[in-house]
C-alpha cells in the first residue's frame, strides 16, 4: 500500500508560510492593480506563481493528510467543505451586497440586473472566469475583476476531488514502487499538459490556450509533490539538509533556464523543510490561521481603495496600510467565520 495513515509533528511552520504566501499575493496585487509608477519597482519582488504554487504543494501535503485520518470519504468531504465554504460564500454574498455602494447603477436596478445573479451564481459555483465583474462595479479600473484571487479555488476543490481517486488506484498496485510510478506518471501529465498549452497559447496567441495552462491538471505536479512527500515523511525528515540543497540547486537551475520539469518536485522539498525546521515559527498561528481570509478577501479591498483614490497621493503609506487592514480582515475571517466551522483538533488540516 502507497498511501498510509502517517503521523505527523504538529509542531510545524506551515501557518507562517501560508501567511508568507498569502502576503506575497497581496502585495502584488497591489502593485498591479494600483498602477502607481513609484509602486511599480516592486513588482519583481512578488511572484504570485510561486505563492500559490506554494499553497498547492501544502494543500497536498496536509490534505493527503486529512484524507488519510478520516474513518471515511464522506467525512473527509465534510472536513474540506468545512474549511473552504464558509468563509468562501461570505466573500462573495458581502460584495455582492456591499459593493452596489460604489456600482454606477442605483441600488434598485443593480439589484435587480441579470449580471449581479450571474456573478453570484458563477461564484458560488466556482466559475469565476464565467463572470468575474458586477454591473457599474470598477468599470474604470485597469481590471475590473471584483476578486480576480478566486480562480485558485476552483482549482483546489478539483484536488480535493481528484485525490479518493489518485489513493484508490496507486494503493490498488499493490506495492509501493507500482504505486509511485503511477504518482510519477500523473506528475509528468501534469508538466506536460502544462508546457503543451504554453507552447500551443504562444505560438497562436491564443488566450484562452493560455488560460488552461493555468488550470487543475498543470498545477496538479505541485499538489502530486506534496502528497508524494506526506508518504515519504519520515524518509524525508531522516535527510531533509541534503534533500533541501538538492531541491534549491534543481529550481534555482531549471528557473534560471525557465524550465519547468522538476521545479514543482524540488518547491515542495523546500517548503516541507521549512515547514519543519526552524522551531521558533512553531506557534506563528497561535492568533488563528489568517492566511486564507487574507487571500480570498484582498482583491476586493484593494480594488475599492483604488476606487477611493487612496493610493494617489501617498503610494507607500497606502501600501503598508492595505497589508494591515487585510491582516485585519484575515483575522476577522477566521475568528468569526472560518473557526466556527471547525472541531478544535482539525483547525489547521
């Protein structure tokens, strides 16, 4: 059997890169969406794509973990919905209803427009790309997207769908070499389907081809590695330092020649130790785990701050302010909405 009930420290840093993570996302977006020239030098410090390649590699990690501990699949449905859901629909039904403040339509006809329940039932079905704006609603802005973030959770709930499925077939093999080069084979798919629409979106310039580069099964490298290194926990913990100057040489190389074949593999190497090493890191979440109300309610405040005008005059103050106030909010997020979903023992899976 490949896939085994493994027990884990729950003395980890996985909090403190999931907030990392969720911070490099915001600040880039600020940067882009805000358009502010003395902002602008910035932009090179931010890379979204290993942000939320990161947060794939842990969610791998830790809900191979999940599915694992659960007497059940229908039980390990429940623990996801639980975690994802809640804080997933307040975003949307709050700006649903608080940005018709800002939208150029009168209250009673952007209520009332057919685009408003486009985008409330797009969103809660996880089709954002299907209607990512409201009616009047940042129509002015260089991207009127209302939470252009949310396009990574479509993603993720496919993971959590694809992963029975993934556990089923590797431990039917029957042995564990079988069983990991089943894993492998998925892992290439997954690299090549990637560079294949890269390639096919480049050549024809073709958005949409682009687009799908950027969906479940490219991304699925990343989610395969983490899981691969929950099984492979206790081995790797027994040589993490030589598995981590390994894994930093094969990205710093294959991003330096922009390739993308073992970079996902060697990510998830780097993020596992650092979830694990580092004890000091070990009760960053002790105030709550934030990372994800940063993520899933930034967008949406960062672009009602460039409707306000707030980063024109003093870019930098605007910069650093945002960053605290969805902190804020990220606590918010999990003390009033997400927690309350969540037996005590499950608060951080």
């Amino acid at each position: 059997m490949f896939f085994k009930n493994t027990k884990i420290s729950s003395a980890n840093n996985f909090d403190f890169l999931r907030f990392v993570f969720a911070r490099t996302v915001v600040c880039a977006h600020i940067v882009v969406l805000a358009q502010q020239q003395r902002l602008m030098w910035l932009r090179p410090f931010f890379d979204t794509y290993i942000a939320i390649c990161g947060f794939f590699v842990i969610s791998g990690f830790l809900v191979t973990k999940s599915f694992m501990s659960s007497r059940d699949t229908g039980v390990y449905f429940l623990k996801r919905a639980k975690r994802l859901l809640p804080a997933y629909t307040c975003v949307i039904v709050l700006c649903v209803l608080l940005l018709s403040l800002v939208s150029t339509l009168p209250p009673a006809a952007y209520f009332t427009d057919i685009r408003t329940l486009k985008y409330l039932l797009a969103n809660m079905t996880f089709m954002n790309f299907l209607h990512p704006t409201l009616p009047g609603v940042f129509t002015h802005h260089e991207v009127p997207a209302v939470d252009g973030a949310l396009w990574t959770i479509k993603v993720e709930v496919g993971f959590y769908i694809l992963l029975p499925f993934v556990v089923y077939f590797t431990n039917k093999l029957n042995s564990f070499k079988r069983g990991l080069a089943f894993l492998v084979v998925l892992y290439a798919a997954s690299v090549l389907f990637r560079q294949l629409f890269i390639y096919l979106g480049t050549q024809n310039g073709n958005p949409l081809l682009i687009e799908l580069s950027h969906q479940l099964p490219a991304f699925l490298s990343y989610f395969l590695s983490g899981a691969i290194l929950f099984v492979c926990y206790s081995f790797f913990l027994r040589h993490k330092q030589v598995i981590f100057w390994i894994a930093l040489s094969v990205f710093l190389i294959e991003r330096y020649f922009d390739w993308e074949v073992l970079r996902p593999m060697a990510l998830a190497c780097m993020v596992v130790y650092v979830a694990f090493s580092f004890p000091f890191l070990n009760k960053f979440g002790k105030y709550g785990d934030v990372s994800y109300g940063i993520y899933i309610f930034h967008f949406p405040i960062v672009q009602v701050l460039i409707y306000l005008g707030f980063y024109d005059e003093h870019p930098y103050a605007a910069f650093f302010s945002t960053l605290i106030g969805v902190c804020g909010v990220g606590l918010l997020s999990w003390h009033l909405v997400e927690k309350r979903f969540l037996s005590r023992k499950r608060r951080h899976v």
